[in-house]
C-alpha cells in the first residue's frame, strides 16, 4: 500500500487532516446547538414560569459568564497539556449538563445547569482555534478558520428552529434532552485522534559573547515574556475589542430574533424560531466568504485580516439600521438576510490574527483572551442589556440600538490594522511535531 506523503505547510496527510477538520466543524456546531436552543424556549418557558424578559436573557448570558471565567484556566490546559484530551473532556461535559436541564424545574436549577453548558463550552474555541491553526498553513489559516466557523451559524440555526417544532410538539424538557445526545458521540469519537506535542515556551534571544561574538540562543519565556506577547501587540488587543462589539450584536440577534418576530410581526413561536433561523443560515455563506476574501487580498495588502473585518463590520451596522429604522416586511427580512452574510465574514480573519501574532505554544491562551473579553463585553452582556430595554420600552426599540456596537467594532479593527505587519515580525518561528 502507498504511504500517503505529507503536503508542505501541514502537519498530517491531507486525508487524516480533513476527517479532524469534519469532528472540529461537528463539535463546534453541537457548542452552539446546545448553547443556542434556549433562545426559541423562551416562550414556553415564560408560560410555565412567568418569567421576564431579563430572566431568560439571564439563561443565555449563565452559559458566557461561565466561558468567561473557565477560558483561560483551560486554555491553560490546552496549550500546555493536550488539545485532543481537553477538547473531548469539555464537549462530554457541556453535553451531559445540556441534557441534565431537561429535568429541571425551576429558573434557578435551569440557570444552574446553563452555567454547566458554559464550564464545558469554555474549553472548545481556544482549544479548537490552536488544532485548525497546526493543521493547515497560514496561507489558508483565514479560509479554513472561515469553513470551521461557519459551523456557528449553522449549530445556531439548527438549534433555535429545532428548539421551537420539538417544544411545540412535546414541550420545552425534550428540546433540551434530544439535543443533548450528538454532541456526546462526537466527542467520544474526538478522544481517538492524533495531536501535536506540546510547545515548548521559548523565545529566541541574541546573547553577546566576551570576544563580542553575537550568538542566537533559545531561552525559557518568563511570566513577564508570555505578557509581552499580547500586551505588546497593538493589533490583538484591538482586534479582542472588536471581536467583542461584534458579538455583542450577533449574540443579542440569536436570541432575541425569535422573539422580535414573534411580538412584533404575530410570527407562531415555532415559526418564529425557524423564520429567525434562516438569517442565521445565510451566516454560513458569510464567515468562510470572508476568509477567502481576506486570504485572496493578504497576498498584496498584509493586513487585510483587519481591513476585512473593518468594511463588513461598517456594511452590517448600515444593513442592521435599515431593517429595524426604516423598513419592514419584506423588504426587512431581505435585509436581515443578506446581513447574515456580512455580519459573520469578520469572524476568519480575527480568529486568524489572535493566532498570526502570538508565539505558537500560547495560541489556545490567546483565542482564550478573546473568548473571555467577547464573552464578558459582548456575549454575556447583550441578551441582557437587550432584555433590559425591551421591558423598559420594547423589544423593537433594543433592535435600534444594535448598530452603535458594530460601528465600534469596525473603528477598533481599522485602528488594529496600522499594527498587524509589525506585530506579525515579532513572531517565535517553531515548527510542530505530531505525537508518537
């Protein structure tokens, strides 16, 4: 039997590096299935509870303030230990406590249970952003970022329209319970591939010697070294806060479309929820669009992985504005679809640069960086300032809001991106090997 070689640039086969590609898309998609479902329950859930609109913003926001304060301590674990063992661990754990919230029956034990979705999910982005970074070469990192987060959408989509018929037909518990299960196998199967050896934390340094000879030597990376890699790189911590305004926006759609259909337009609560699915379906189209666009302009303007986020960012705030202050029916839906394409294309080409500008063995810290700010200022923030303003006001006047956040996130990006030429030079050069 042939041996298969190995392509330049990637770390195994081409074969063995798709199938890993395929369980990271299916785990992600599952993250955000069972993070997401909760958004079309709200009704039902408010009809057997009574509760507010701030409360069920609160079983959103239980999941992102767990994320918040797990990610790093993980990512720890990631960068440090392995991302195959750390990945399959989290995704057995967010799996099982999705499912436990079936059997729950108050606010407080579901919200119990949602902060357990959220201890599990901490682990998967950083975990599954530093395994696409190994597998493929950074020429393609922004597409192939783009392809695996287009599973978000998807995992969101599918959530919030198979939420809504499932509760519909035998109530909000098997929603919660039938989710659950996929994930489960996924992740046992993740426990079985190959991983790459832990990096070692070194930096290069250039030591001068008695008869003034320079010699370049490897040195072990101090506390204050690992630092000095995010807080002296302009461009990752503009592009952490622009992540964060735009997720922020995409989170409070997610989980308050749904609702906004429902109020605003009489939309049936399991139409509501598959009506509010589809934008979130054409969110496909948009985050590997985004990292083809920006991998195909890198090769003659190098920091088109922030130039790219600043012009979609810019057009989706434009889009957003139109559909909830000038237009409706029709013409709003159009809108809000061809949004979902632009509001996503940011997503490659930031996810790429939290890893182009670190050194290789502090890429899962890095994107947990990420994770914690967009989680802290943005995700776990939104769905509750929003439910705020709805029982303040309404539901239609917290949509108005939405594009302030996008127009921050595309001024931050754009500032990000006079540093990101000069971030990328400072840059460890380590080559990985897989584990025996």
């Amino acid at each position: 039997m042939k041996k298969q070689t190995i392509p330049e640039g990637y770390l195994f086969t081409k074969g063995y590096t798709n199938y890993i590609f395929i369980l990271l898309f299916l785990l992600y998609m599952f993250d955000y299935l069972d993070r997401m479902v909760i958004a079309s329950l709200f009704p039902f859930l408010k009809a057997d509870w009574n509760l507010t609109d701030t409360q069920c913003g609160m079983l959103s926001s239980a999941v992102y303030w767990s994320i918040v304060i797990f990610t790093f301590p993980i990512s720890i674990l990631v960068d440090r230990w392995s991302r195959r063992k750390t990945i399959g661990m989290m995704a057995v754990l967010w799996s099982i406590a999705t499912g436990i919230g079936a059997f729950t029956n108050s606010f407080r034990q579901l919200f119990t249970t949602r902060t357990l979705v959220g201890v599990g999910e901490a682990g998967y982005a950083p975990g599954g952003s530093a395994m696409m970074s190994a597998l493929y070469p950074q020429e393609k990192r922004s597409l192939m970022m783009g392809l695996w987060n287009a599973s978000i959408p998807l995992g969101s989509a599918i959530g919030v329209a198979l939420g809504g018929i499932i509760a519909a037909k035998w109530g909000w518990r098997h929603a919660l319970g039938i989710v659950a299960i996929p994930g489960m196998i996924i992740a046992i199967l993740f426990f079985f591939v190959k991983d790459y050896k832990t990096i070692g934390l070194e930096k290069t340094e250039t030591i001068t010697k008695a008869e003034k000879k320079a010699e370049r030597k490897k040195v072990r990376m101090s506390i204050l070294d690992m630092l000095k890699e995010f807080l002296s790189k302009p461009s990752l911590i503009f592009t952490y806060f622009g992540m964060a305004g735009v997720v922020f926006t995409t989170t409070s759609l997610l989980i308050w479309l749904p609702t906004y259909f429902h109020r605003v337009q009489g939309v049936l609560e399991k139409n509501a929820g598959i009506k509010a699915s589809a934008v979130m379906l054409f969110a496909i189209i948009g985050a590997p669009l985004g990292g083809y666009i920006t991998d195909r302009w890198r090769k003659k303007q190098i920091n088109a992985r922030l130039l790219v986020p600043t012009l979609t960012s810019l057009l989706s705030a434009f889009l957003m504005f139109l559909a909830f202050s000038v237009f409706n029916g029709q013409i709003q839906y159009l809108i809000l679809l061809s949004m979902g394409i632009s509001i996503t294309a940011f997503i490659a080409a930031t996810g790429a640069v939290t890893q182009d500008v670190v050194h290789p063995g502090l890429r899962a810290m890095s994107y947990a960086i990420a994770v914690v700010i967009q989680n802290l200022l943005g995700a776990s923030l939104g769905p509750i300032v929003m439910g705020a303003i709805s029982d303040a006001t309404n539901i239609q006047t917290a949509f108005k809001f939405l594009p302030l956040a996008l127009l921050a996130a595309s001024a931050l990006f754009f500032a990000g991106s006079f540093y990101y030429e000069k971030d990328l030079k400072k840059v460890e050069k380590v080559k990985l090997e897989i584990v025996d």
